[in-house]
C-alpha cells in the first residue's frame, strides 16, 4: 500500500491506495516544480531582522515582479526543492 501526499493542492490532499497490498509501504509526495508564497508569511516566519532586511526584501520581490515571478495576488513564485531528512 502506499499513501500519496499531494502537495501541489492547497491544502495538501492525503489518500492511501493500494490498500490491499500489505507487503511493501511507502509515501509518495506529489509536488509542483514551483509555488507561490505570501511574502507576509515570509516576514513572519523570518523572525528578528537586521534593520536593512526588509528594504532588501523589498527589493527581492521587486526584482521577482519584474521577471514575472510575482502573481496577481502579490504572492512570490518559489521552485520546489526535495532535500531529504537525515534519520535520527
């Protein structure tokens, strides 16, 4: 069996298949090769900053805008990067 993770919907959808099949297990992720973040969350999750950090930001998202990395609710294109997790 195997329980498939699709992170390409917002929120991410979950649903098993294969439920028969009891000799083997894995999850599969199901990603977009981009996705479109709020920079408010960004400023958010970015904590304390230096004091030029969000002028720098700015200039960030300027510079997204400018190459059409920027939709039309403000949200910044990022690629998606699969990194694995060490196991512990």
């Amino acid at each position: 069996m195997y329980v498939e993770v699709d992170a390409s919907q917002v929120p991410p959808v979950t649903t098993v298949h294969e439920t028969e099949d009891f000799t083997s297990f894995e999850v599969r992720i199901v990603t977009a090769p981009e996705v479109w973040v709020d920079p408010a969350l960004i400023r958010a999750a970015a904590g304390e900053v230096s004091g030029d950090w969000e002028g720098k930001f700015g200039g960030m998202v300027g510079y997204a805008a400018s190459k059409g990395w920027v939709d039309d609710d403000g949200r910044i294109q990022g690629h998606v990067v699969m990194v694995p997790r060490e196991r512990h």
